[in-house]
C-alpha cells in the first residue's frame, strides 16, 4: 500500500496530466456526439454579453460590407417584388411583361443637394449594363434618371434638378402631372398641371404614374404638403415633400426596363403617322 | 495571496478578454488564427510547479472552449503544453543554470532563448488542437496549413507583445 501511495506520488505529475486529458477528451467526444452540453458554451449569460459586445464592435466595422449586401439584397427583393406586382395586377405570366423591370444596386459616390442642378455619381456602369434613361430609386422613393454612364460609374439626375421632370400622379384620385423641383428646399418639390377640377388633399401621396415607361409604375414621389388654387388659374399649384431624403442617399437601385425601346418605337411611329 | 500571484490573476484574466475579444475576430484567410492566451502558460515564473501549471491550463484553455463553442479542445491542448512546458525548459536551460526567480520572457533570456523555448511548445499546442478539431487526418494539408499559419501569426504576436510590454528581469 505504501509502494502504492509512493508511486502516486511520484508520478503525480503524469497522473494529473493523464486525468485532465482524458477528461478532455471526454469532453470533446460529448460534445462532439450530442451537441448537449447545457451550461459551458457560448449560449451562457456571461459568455454570451461578451460575445455580443463583441459581435456588436465587428458588425460596426463590418458596417460597410454588411450595408452592400442589404442594398443587394434589397435590389433583389425589389425584382421580386415587381414580378409579382405586374403578375397580379395585369394577371399575365407573359415572361417578358412580368420581368420588365430589372433592379441593380448601386452606391452614391457623391451627391449634391445644395444647386439648383444636382446630379448624384454612382458605382455601377456600362459594364453593370446601365445605360442613359434609366430611372433610379432609393429606400424611400424615386431618386431620379441616369444621364450618362461611364465603364464603371454613372451620373444620375437627381429629382433636385430644375431640369428635372417626371411624371407623377395623385394615388388617390388618378389624376397625374409633372413633377418638378423649384429649386429651394432640398425636402420639398412642386407637382404642376394638375387640373382644376382635381381635389388634391393634403397628405395625398404622389407616384410614379408609368406613363413614361421609365420607372414602374407605383414609386413614391413624395407627399403633398401644400395646395392652393388660385382663382384663374388652370392648375393647382401643390407642393410635395420628397419621400426620399436626398440629405442621407447612400444606397440606390436603377430600374432596367427592357420593354422601354419597344414602347417609345412604337410611340414614334404612332406619331410619325399622325403627321 | 502575494502581490506576484495577484498579477498573475490580472494577466489570466486580461489574456483571456483580448482573445474572446478581439483575437477570435481576427482571422485572416480563414486559416491563420492568433491563439495568443497559450502565452500565459509559457510565460509564468520558471519555478512554477507542474501540477499548478496543469491546473491554470485547464482553467484557461477551459474558459476559451467556452466562448469557442468546442468543450475540451483548447483544455486538451493547453493542459498538454503545461505538461511539457517543464521538461522542455530543463532541457535548454542555459550554461549555469537559471537565475533562482527568473521569468521566462525575452527580457530576461534573449530573443534567441525565447523563440527556442516557445516555438515548440506553441507548434505542439497548434498541432494538437487542429487535428483535434479536425478529428483525424482526412484534410491533413489544409490542417497543416492552419497550423503553420497559425503558427506564424501567434509567435508573431508573443514576440512583439514583449517588446511592446516592459519586462522586469524578475516577478
């Protein structure tokens, strides 16, 4: 017994060492098998807050990789969203109606909101397929058209151009007009022509009406803030808050519509004919 | 409790912070890991007894498994590294023997003695704990691959953290 306790002794070193071993490697296997072990993982409370404080520092320096896959992702739902939209509401599957309309996502490079011509440069180009004419987006709503595009990079004007037009409409009432900024107030634009026998209300909101085939019909354009009528007058003079903030662009989508060549042939043929 | 002990106890648990912290997001190409806390180990006083070197190994490499999600694994490796850690000393310890006291960092040894002793010790620990993980040999050169990248970048980071941090000769 006492050769024994000396052994033990003497080797104690190496019978710690073999104990600990093997009870980590009773471990691993245990974990490994069952995937149970209940308390001593990362889903514990202390482990856990640590982890999240430090997941939280990583996400604030993955931020900008993390906003591109959002924008993507968002582009790609808006594809998606647009597909089912023209499915429902024209009730065809005709493939190249449904995907008339294709999102690609783009970063503001720069952005001007302060002249009365701003133009907002972007990250995508010729080689994304983008072209002159294309309408674009933001998160909150019409941003403006592409007028020129470079290999990799594309102009945009923005809805704060005075040059600007674009065609929206009243949601509630249908009836449509021009879009057009004065100039001013970054936040603030002016729906024109529309008629006096229209009743425009406060707080109507104002879409893309489709009729130019460049954004799909249904975009955001702002809200009304404003409208008087003055006695004479043909048309109400409205003036509309953005619904995009263009203060904070910093993701954009631009709208490919591949039935636009189509329809603007016909239209002038159409007219062609007419004179 | 004396004053080197409690020292001791604040480098565990700073160890411990700046990898589940900081070190565990920091992966570069998916295969070099900075498994610095093995650092602790190698690091305390030379005269430190096994069995207490077997035990804090445990406890740390058990404390890391935990926010790595792989019960046993970093324990299996660090307990094996402090096992070692002795033997490995007494065999290159210089001509006339340690100072009584001494540390085994840089400061006190020499660049040359430090990466003798750690290297080794550290290319173990790496070994083990990726084929561990690996459970076997069946990516045996992507597993190579982690470790010698592993190894580059936690030696990188144990010899510059002691030039960065001031050593007294003794603790």
């Amino acid at each position: 017994m006492e050769r024994l306790l000396n052994f033990i002794y003497e080797y104690r070193a190496f019978l710690t060492f073999l104990l600990l071993e093997i009870l980590c490697a009773w471990l691993i296997i245990e974990n490994n098998q069952y995937q149970s072990s209940k308390y001593f993982n990362s889903s514990n409370q202390v482990a856990a807050r640590l982890l999240g404080f430090s997941q939280g520092v990583r996400e604030y320096v993955a931020l900008r990789s993390i906003n591109e896959d959002l924008a993507n992702e968002n582009a790609h739902l808006r594809n998606e969203l647009q597909r089912a939209l023209i499915e429902l509401t024209e009730g065809t599957t005709d493939s190249l109606r449904v995907n008339q309309f294709e999102f690609v996502s783009a970063k503001v490079l720069a952005n001007a909101t302060q002249h009365y011509k701003n133009f907002i440069t972007i990250n995508k180009g010729m080689a994304d397929g983008l072209a002159p004419g294309m309408a674009v987006v933001g998160d909150g709503g019409a941003v403006g058209k592409v007028k020129s595009v470079s290999n990799h990079f594309a102009v945009v004007i923005s809805l704060l151009n005075v040059d600007e037009q674009v065609s929206g409409s009243i949601k509630r009432s249908n009836h449509f007009g021009t879009v057009r900024w004065d100039g001013v107030n970054m936040r603030y634009s002016t729906l024109q022509f529309i008629p006096r026998h229209a009743h425009p209300i406060v707080g109507d909101t104002i879409i893309t009406s489709g009729y130019n085939a460049v954004f799909p019909q249904g975009i955001p354009i702002g809200y009304i803030r404003e409208a008087t009528l003055k006695p004479e007058a043909p048309f109400w003079d409205i003036r509309i808050e953005l619904a995009q903030d263009f203060g904070r662009l910093a993701f954009v989508e631009v709208i490919k519509s591949k039935l636009l060549a189509e329809k603007d042939s016909l239209q002038l043929r159409t007219i062609g004919e007419i004179k | 409790m004396n004053r080197g002990g409690l020292i001791q106890v604040i480098y565990f648990i700073l160890y411990i912070l700046v990898q589940v912290l900081v070190l565990r997001n920091l992966v570069v190409f998916n295969a070099s890991f900075c498994l610095l806390y093995i650092a602790f180990i190698l690091l305390l006083p030379i005269e430190t007894n096994t069995l207490v070197l077997m035990g804090v190994g445990f406890i740390l490499g058990f404390t890391i498994d935990i926010f790595y999600d792989s019960l046993g694994l970093h324990a299996l490796a660090t307990v094996l590294v402090a096992y070692l850690r002795n033997f490995w000393l007494a065999t290159i310890t210089p001509q006339g023997g340690y100072d009584s006291g001494a540390s085994a960092t840089l400061a006190a040894q020499g660049l040359q003695w430090f990466v003798v002793y750690t290297l080794p010790l550290v290319f173990l620990h790496h070994l083990v704990l990726f084929f561990v993980e690996a459970a076997g040999t069946g990516m045996f050169w992507f597993t190579m691959l982690k470790i010698v990248a592993s190894l580059l970048f936690t030696m990188t980071a144990i010899v510059l953290l002691q030039y960065l941090i001031p050593q007294r000769k003794r603790l």
